[in-house]
C-alpha cells in the first residue's frame, strides 16, 4: 500500500508594480508601455473619472480599453495581470470596499498587478492608497513631470484654482506639474 502525502499546490504571489508621481507625469503611458501582453490583462480604470470613458488614455495618445468600476471585479481570478489607471480615485464613496486589500488578495492568487497614480494632492499630502501601495510594491517606479514655469523636473501636482474639492478630475485646465521652487498652494 502507498501512502499519499497531501500535496499542498502554492501558488507563487503576484509582483505588484506601482506608477506614481504628479499630473502630467506619464504614469498612464508607463503603466500601457510596460505591459502590452493585452491577452490575459485586464484593464480597470475608475467609473468616478469619465474624462477618457472606459479606457485608460495617456497623454501621448496610447489607449486601451478599460472596465469602469466603483469595487474590485469579481471575476479577477480569470486574468494573469490586471492593470489599474488612476489608483487614487479608489476611496470611498466612489470605490466599495478597501482597493489595498482587494489588490493583496489578488497577488495571493498569483495574479501581477500594475497600479499607476498620484501619489499625492495638489496640498502635497499623499493620497492613502498610493502610499499603501507604495509599502507592497516589488516595483515602485517613482515619476517626474516637467514644471510648467521652469520645465525643470517637477514632483508635485498644483491646483490652480481652489475648488473646495481634494478629489476632483482635471486636466491642464486645472492643474499644473511644479517644482520645488514653483509649487504653491491654490488661490
């Protein structure tokens, strides 16, 4: 009689890569260059910003389909990779649940994923699920824009007016990518 041990299958966890910087950054071209295998990827951008519709768009004309959504898909588990554009957006009330642990139950199901957002406000205060991410990365990609006044390299996001919003979509006519030397809270 052969004995039979309990096998137990692991499965290898994901390698999470994370975009992050100011607007104007080419976090989305980043996130779309570095992973263009379109089989077996999904791609999720959040249903809050309908400026690119239900895309992922970066500024330097590359676009992919995308799925909208305000909670983690249920149907993750049938991708190998799934690539998320706009990680910041996904706080409450605009994303059901908690987008850092939905992405951590992903990689333990051994499926990569590749996030890319700001990684902090036109206040210079980092948005909570970019510096989550940031902790659980394999791969942080830390990006600069160049500054509108002096076209030296930027690391921030500024408003140009104040809105009274934090969370707000824009584009140039709202914000601008700023150096050091030439960020400054909103009028």
């Amino acid at each position: 009689m052969t004995a039979r041990l309990n096998e137990e299958i692991v499965v290898p966890r994901g390698i999470l890569t994370v975009y992050a910087g100011p607007m104007f950054a080419g976090k989305s071209a980043h996130l779309l260059v570095d992973h263009p295998d379109q089989e077996g990827s999904l791609c999720l951008a959040p249903a809050f910003d309908t400026r690119s519709g239900a895309s992922i768009h970066s500024r330097v004309g590359l676009r992919r389909p995308a799925r909208s959504i305000s909670c983690w898909p249920s149907d993750f588990a049938r991708f190998r990779h799934i690539l998320l554009d706009e990680g910041h957006f996904m706080i409450a009330p605009h994303y059901t649940g908690d987008v850092v642990a939905d992405i951590a139950k992903s990689l333990e199901a051994g499926i990569d994923i590749s996030v890319a957002g700001l990684d902090t406000d036109f206040m210079q205060h980092d948005f909570d699920v970019m510096a989550r991410l940031r902790v659980l990365a394999d791969r942080y990609v830390p990006l600069t824009a160049r500054c509108h006044v002096c076209e030296a390299p930027a690391r921030w996001t500024a408003k140009k007016r104040q809105t009274g919003h934090v969370l707000e979509t824009g584009d140039d006519d709202l914000y601008e990518a700023r150096c050091d030397a030439h960020w400054a809270p909103p009028d």
